[in-house]
C-alpha cells in the first residue's frame, strides 16, 4: 500500500503567467539552477498561487525559457508559471520584484493569451564590455570576423571537448567607445539560439582567432534582448502578442497575489 | 581567470543585514570554517548572527572557507580573506568568532587568519589584530589550537556573545587601557571564558600531562561551560538566512530541545549539552510560522540530538501537519531513536509534501554491544519499527552503525550483516513485496573527551579497514538478501586524525600548523584530505617529544592520567564518567534521567540547572487566515 500519494486533490492550473525579468548587478554570479531555487522561495513568501505537479515530489509549475550563463547579466530573461487562482498580472509583478533579492528584477507580468513562449525566442541580443582593448584593435577583429566565413572554436563542455562554428549564428557584430569608461570598448552582437548554444564568449574566441584580440581582463557580457528575428533582422518583443491581446479584451478579474 | 560557484562569495543572502561600518562601535566577524554550501545553513553561526545583529552598535558580518581556485587568486593580488556580506576584510573586526563543529576545521581556520593578515600565533597578535574566540563543540578541548586562538567559550553561545560584547565594547570606550592582554584578562575574569595564554601546561617526562594551572589568581582553575536555561525567551533563528547558492540543508530548522540524557556513552554532544531544555510547542509553533514567511522555504526540520523525544512530539507533529495541511510544506525529523519512533508520527511527518527516507541509528550491531554504548535498543526494538515503516510504504532504511567500539571484535560487527538480513525478511513480510531495501552506513568510531568513552583506546585503522570489509563481504555474499542491502562505509584514516585532534593537547597544536603549511585545507572533504600529510607532520612536529599518534589515539588512558580537558567544565563529574566507563565494560546500562530518578551525572549539581521537559499541554497559536 501507499505507493502511490492519497488521492489529494491536486489544485488544477487556471491561468498562465509570462514573467520578464533582469539578472543584474552582483547577481550575475548566480546559475540558473540557483535562481530557480530564489524564485521558488519567492514564489511562496509572496504568496502567489502557484499550481504544483501531482506525486511524491510535487514540484512547482515554472516552466524556464534559455537562461543566460553564470556571470553574464542579463536585461531579457523569461519564464512562464502556472496558477490555480486568477491574478492580477501587475500584482504579481509588484509582489514578485518584493519578494526577490535586488538584482533579480520583475519588469513586466502578463497572462499569457496565446501560442507558446519559447516559439517566440529564436535570438539575442548581446553587450560585451572590453577592457583594455582599442577602438582600432576591435574594428579590426570585428571586421575580420565579418568576413571570414566559418570559426572554428573548442569549448569544453560537460560530455567533453565540442568544436562550434562561432561565425555561423552571428546576425550582426558591431563595436562602439565607451564615453564613461576611459579604456573600454563595447561589443554589440545579435546571435542566433542553435543547439549547441554560441554563447558571446565562444564570439570573443573567434575574435581571438581571427585577429589575436585578447583583452587582459575578463569581459562583461549582458543580454539586452531576446526575441523573434524578422525578415528586416530586427528583434520582435516576445509578450507582445499578449499584451495585445490583454488590450483587446476585458480587464483581468482582481484577485491580489499579495498578502 | 575565474572561480567555481562565484555565487558562494556574493553574499546578498535573504534576511542577512550589512550595517554602517562607523555607527558600530563593537564589530564581529562569525566564521564557520568550511565552504559555503556546508556553512551557511550551520544553526549556531546564523542564531549568533541573529543575536548579535539586532543588538545597537554592533555590527556582524560572516565568512567561510574559500576553495583553493579562488585562495590562489587571493594570494596573487593581495586579497585579504573578506566577509561575505560586505566584503569587508577580516581583519578590521574588533572579534573573529569561529565555530567549530568538527576538528577537521582546524586547517581551514589557520588558512583563514593567514588570508586574513592575522598572525597565526596568538602570540605574535598585536592590538590592531581582531580577538580570536572558538565555539561549537570542539572548544570542549580547544587545547590543540590553544597556541592560535585569543578564547574559547563553552556551550551554549546566545548569551556568551552579549556579554564578550559589553566587555569589548567597556574596554574599547575606556581606551583600550592595558592593550589586548588586559581585555583577555577581563575576559577570562569572567570564570566561563577560556584564554589559554593565561593557563599554563607542565608535562612529565614520559611525557603524560603534569598539570595545567591559571597562571593568574583572579581567574578560575576550571572554565565552566554556559547553559542557556529558557529556550522559550530566545526563539532564534527568526528570520533565518537564504542562500543564493544550493548549500547542504535547504530548509527552515527549529531547535525543538537542546541537550540529551539519554546517556549513549560514545556521543560527545549528548554529554556536554545537558540538562535537557525542551522548547514549548506554541513556542516551536510561533518560529515555524515566522521563519517560513520570512524564508519561503518548503521543508522545516525539527531538530535536537533525539527529535522524537520531545515530551510533546505526537500533538506538535499532528498541529504542524494540519495547519500546512495543502501547502506543500513537509516536516522533517532529523534525528529518530528506533525504539521512539511510531507510525502516526511518521504519517504526520508524510502528509505534506514529500516523503523522505527514514533514517536509524543502532550503532552497534549485536545486542552486547548496544549494552557497552549504552544505546538501550533492542533487535526486537528494530525489527518492530522498521516492520511498521515498512508496512506504511516505505521501501527503503538507512541504518548507521559504527566500527572500532570499546571491546569490540570482529564478530560484533559481522553481526550487523544479520540484523541486515533481518532487515529485509521484515520488511517483505509485512509489505508483501520484494522491492526493499536498506543500507548499511558505517564509520569508525572516535572516542572524545567529556565522554565516558574519553579513556577508551582507539581502534586502529588497519583493523577497522579490515573489520569494515569482513562486513561487506559477508554482505555481498549473501544469496539471499545481499542485493537488497547497501553497505556504505567510511575508512579508519580520516578518523585517527579526528582522534589525534580530539583528544590533543596543546603539542598537536604543531602538528595542525605543520599540515597546514603543506597544504593541508579542508581536511572533512576526502578529496583535500591527506592521511600521509598529517602522518609526516606528525613525525616532523613530535620528533623531540615522547609521545607519537599513536599515543594520543590508540592509547587507553587510566583513572589518574590528567586529561588535556581537565580544567574544562562539562559540568559531568569526572567520577561519575569513570564510573559509566567501567559499567560500560560490564555491560551494565543506564536509564534516561527524564523518566527515572537522577543517577548524579553532575550537571544539574554543579551548573544549578535542571531538565526542563513538557508536557506543557499548550497548542499552537491558531494562524490569522490570509485570503
């Protein structure tokens, strides 16, 4: 007997959640599994209703969308919940940001409406600061990069050593001065999401191929984007479509996720 | 360029409190001397914390070992070893508190005041330097660092920190009259403050301790240990810290007793945290509520030497299951005596959320030898608890036992192969199935002052290793129920070297510094740990000494040897000990003094205490309903 958890009732799922959020500051350090631990507490100090899984090891329902690195910041990080009341989407924004240590920042809530989040996330959009590195030195590396077809860079990965083409999902890579940093360039580049993932720092290897750019100290990389690539290469909003749709129609029933 | 888990160094965890460094007049640093993810959830570090952090003017701040990856940045640019909260370095701070719940810390310690730019001599500290003070239960005989701490404070910490506070804080704003010596002085003066400079060691030349004597008249020969009397008055932790990283216990954990009489004569921590102090229910029900609001945490953990002992487990487990009733929180009991465990606890324990293994410890796997360790459990005690877990759908049992106890042999411990096996055959009985299991888990034993066993010879490694495989190999090659049965086992290295440090005097102070300076970190770790390196410096530090490892380890002391410990008060009356060592020989046992008439441990006696047990017959404080 009792294989199986009694038959609790399992509360069911009645809404979806689209969270957007920022990684910043000293939480950049974080893994991802980390900030899933800090979210889940947050989750429950804030009171918000989420919906849990069935069986012995009920697990919150929060499904993740591509975290970026540890290390790197981030402006553009998403997640979807499950709840098993009606929220206010803003009142669980508010009561999320409140919740979260500063650095893990709630910038938008909204229901989700239609299609599926990760559809949506095909790209990103990156800012790598490089310190100790000339103006001249990067054009000349950004443009080599540019023109040479195919990188070849190793990574090492946990299965093993993996050779990437770093060149192949850059959409764009362009470098601009940094007016506050004396000394600083700034690395802008828009890379396609492949399996496996070319992450900025597998562009800066490339870079250190093609041209021997080799900065002394260890970048800063931050996501200021993530989206769908159009046809004209710019980055389309991933909620929009449920913004959209939130406008169109009547206002979200007010029940308060907070306590 | 970079390090493993850059978060462990961030700090920023929920509920920690960085305070204005000039508006605090009395500073200190809390160290727990291992990494990160084992000390952060650490009780005694984050009560302290707590404690110290809601008193004015006095600002806390933590800090734990670093992995070597980020040590060797630290040395190549001249990073001093920081706090974790404010990345302040540790040798600004007035006091640097470090608790030790294992020896095997010692090495960390060392590396820490090193990084920290405090000389590693007591000696050598200049007033500029930050007061140095062990806790935790290793400062029972703090003797083999004696050379590298200021002070060691005994027992319980709550109050201790207040007072060392207000002595700093009169000394500091005197103008720190008569330097560094004159504050150990008035430190010590305080009768239950340990400062090891002002003791002084004589030894024969056998090389068997003389005597130790205050080498000061206004200072005790004996440093009593603190007793924190009403548990109720201080419900910390309150708002427990939250890590950003994973550490070893993800959960919120309630100190529902302190102390033990249950009198197992190997257990260190049930010795010296007597009398027994129970926390009320509506007490424990307050701090559960508050620490999971403040936490977010999902699990709490009921903690004591003997969870289940609480006089008042049954309603308090049956009041916390009904009111997360629903909520996903689930309760732990981390440590259950076979013989207090029954199912309608164990049932509360599942109904919420997980259900996690269930875990016994008899120790000893014949039924003579429980009577030597005075463990007071039967194989019908077992085979009764593990039939009920197994009936109510648990499949699988963690069984602990230890190896190289007093007068054991090698059939004592093979004889855990068929309590195994008996296990099992229950276990299919009453669940009709197959598929269960357990495991066996087993360490060596070391035996530790303030104990009855304090006198006790060691068991060597060599016969313990090979004891530990005659176990697993009957195990294994059992037909019948050896595929059902885990065997998990420790070696007997790392243990001697517990040994060599538990029950050291001040000469294994050399030995520690000499492993340090060859490298030796993080001794608790099996991946740092080098049995050859602490051997070697052994033989290099003890050269022109009489005694060797073997001496402080494998040696059974007499009646009339002066222990190292011996000016340290447990409050446990040194006869009364030798008494239970010699009953322990013949077998006899020992009641717990909760429920029969006092057998004059001495600690009531002589700390003015008493056991404080319930039944309170209080409840929980209905929850306010938040909608």
């Amino acid at each position: 007997m009792a294989r199986q958890p009694d038959a609790r009732e399992v509360a069911p799922a009645v809404q979806r959640l689209r969270v957007h959020f920022a990684k910043r500051g000293r939480l950049r350090f974080t893994s991802h599994r980390d900030f899933q631990r800090v979210f889940e507490r947050a989750i429950r100090r804030a009171g918000v209703p989420i919906a849990y899984s069935a069986g012995f090891s009920p697990h919150p329902k929060i499904s993740y969308v591509g975290a970026a690195s540890t290390g790197a910041a981030s402006e553009a990080e998403y997640l979807e919940i499950a709840v098993t009341q009606t929220c206010d989407p803003v009142a669980v924004r508010d009561a999320l940001d409140a919740a979260l240590p500063t650095g893990f920042d709630i910038i938008e809530v909204v229901e989700a409406r239609s299609g599926s989040l990760p559809d949506r996330i095909d790209t990103s959009r990156w800012q790598v600061t490089l310190n100790g590195v000339t103006l001249a030195e990067a054009e000349n590396a950004v443009q080599r990069f540019l023109q040479t077809e195919s990188i070849s860079v190793e990574r090492v990965l946990k299965d093993g050593r993996r050779t990437l083409d770093a060149r192949l999902p850059v959409v764009s890579l362009g470098v601009v001065e940094e007016p506050d940093l004396p000394g600083c360039v700034i690395l802008e580049m828009v890379v396609r999401h492949l399996t496996p993932a070319v992450r900025p720092d597998d562009v800066l290897a490339g870079l250190r191929q093609v041209s021997d750019l080799a900065p002394p100290l260890p970048p800063l990389v931050k996501r200021l984007a993530q989206g769908h690539l159009d046809e004209f290469d710019k980055l389309a909003d991933p909620l929009a479509p449920d913004r959209d749709a939130a406008a169109g129609v009547d206002s979200v029933a007010e029940i308060s996720a907070t306590r | 360029m970079s390090v493993s888990k850059p978060v462990q160094y961030v700090g920023g965890e929920l509920n920690s409190v960085v305070k204005d460094w000039a508006s605090c007049d009395v500073r200190w640093c809390l160290m727990y001397p291992d990494a990160y993810e084992v000390g952060l959830p650490n009780q005694g570090v984050q009560i302290l914390y707590e404690v110290l952090g809601e008193l004015d003017g006095v600002l806390v701040e933590r800090t734990y070992s670093v992995w070597p990856d980020l040590e060797a940045l630290m040395r190549t640019h001249h990073i001093p070893q920081f706090t974790v909260d404010a990345h302040r370095p540790v040798g600004a701070f007035d006091i640097f508190g470090i608790s030790f719940s294992t020896e095997l810390g010692y090495t960390n310690m060392l590396n820490a005041l090193d990084l920290a730019g405090i000389p590693i001599e007591a000696a050598d500290r200049t007033d500029d330097d930050p007061i140095v003070i062990a806790g935790g239960h290793a400062a029972f005989n703090p003797e083999p660092i004696a050379d590298f701490i200021d002070a060691a404070v005994l027992g319980d910490g709550e109050q201790a920190v207040i007072a060392i506070t207000a002595i700093v804080r009169e000394w500091k704003a005197a103008g720190r009259p008569g330097g560094r010596v004159e504050l150990l002085h008035r430190l010590a003066r305080t009768g239950n403050i340990y400062v090891p400079r002002f003791y002084d060691v004589t030894y024969k030349p056998d090389g068997h301790l003389e005597s130790v004597r205050p080498n000061r008249d206004d200072i005790p020969a004996r440093v009593s240990k603190h007793t924190l009397m009403d548990l109720d008055a201080w419900p910390y932790p309150k708002k427990p810290l939250v890590p950003l990283a994973e550490t070893v216990h993800e959960r919120f954990s309630v100190e529902i007793f302190r102390g033990c009489t249950r009198g197992c004569r190997f257990c260190q921590a049930g010795m010296i945290t007597r009398p027994v102090r129970e926390r009320s229910v509506d007490t424990i029900g307050a701090m559960v509520d508050a620490g999971l609001k403040a936490s977010g945490f999902q699990e709490v953990g009921l903690l004591s030497l003997s969870s289940a002992d609480h006089s008042e487990i049954g309603p308090l487990a049956k009041q916390l299951a009904d009111r997360y009733e629903g909520s996903n929180t689930s309760l732990s009991l981390p440590s259950t005596r076979v013989d207090a465990f029954n199912v309608d606890l164990a049932n509360e324990f599942s109904r919420n959320g997980r259900r996690s293994g269930l875990t016994f410890a008899p120790e000893g796997g014949s039924e003579r030898m429980r009577k030597v360790i005075n463990k007071m459990v039967t194989e019908a005690d077992l085979i009764r608890t593990v039939t009920t877990a197994y009936a109510q759908g648990w499949r699988r049992v963690k069984l602990y036992f230890m190896c190289g106890l007093p007068t054991e042999t090698d059939d004592d411990v093979v004889q855990i192969a068929d309590l195994a096996r008996k296990v099992i055959q229950a276990g299919r009985t009453a669940s009709g199935s197959r598929d269960i299991g357990c495991t066996v888990s087993i360490g060596g034993f070391v035996p530790k002052p303030h104990t009855p066993f304090q006198w006790a010879a060691q068991l060597d490694h060599a016969t313990t290793d090979s004891r530990l495989l005659k176990l697993r190999d009957t195990i294994r090659g059992d037909r019948q129920y050896g595929k059902a049965i885990g065997f998990r086992y420790h070696d007997g290295k790392p243990g001697i070297v517990e040994g060599l440090l538990s029950r050291g005097d001040r000469r294994v102070g050399r030995i520690i510094k000499q492993v340090w300076q060859d490298g030796g970190r993080f001794d608790g770790w099996s991946e740092h740990f080098s049995f050859d390196r602490w051997m070697s410096a052994a033989d290099t530090a003890l050269r022109d000494e009489p005694v060797d490892v073997d001496w402080y380890t494998t040696r059974e002391r007499d009646r009339a040897e002066v222990l190292p410990w011996d000016h340290l008060d447990s409050g446990l009356d040194k006869d009364w000990l030798w008494q239970d060592w010699q009953d322990s020989l013949s077998d006899i046992e020992v009641e717990d003094c909760r429920w029969t008439p006092c057998f004059d441990c001495g600690v009531c006696d002589t700390m003015g205490t008493d056991i404080q047990v319930g039944p309170t017959g209080r409840t929980l404080l209905p929850l306010t309903v938040v909608t």
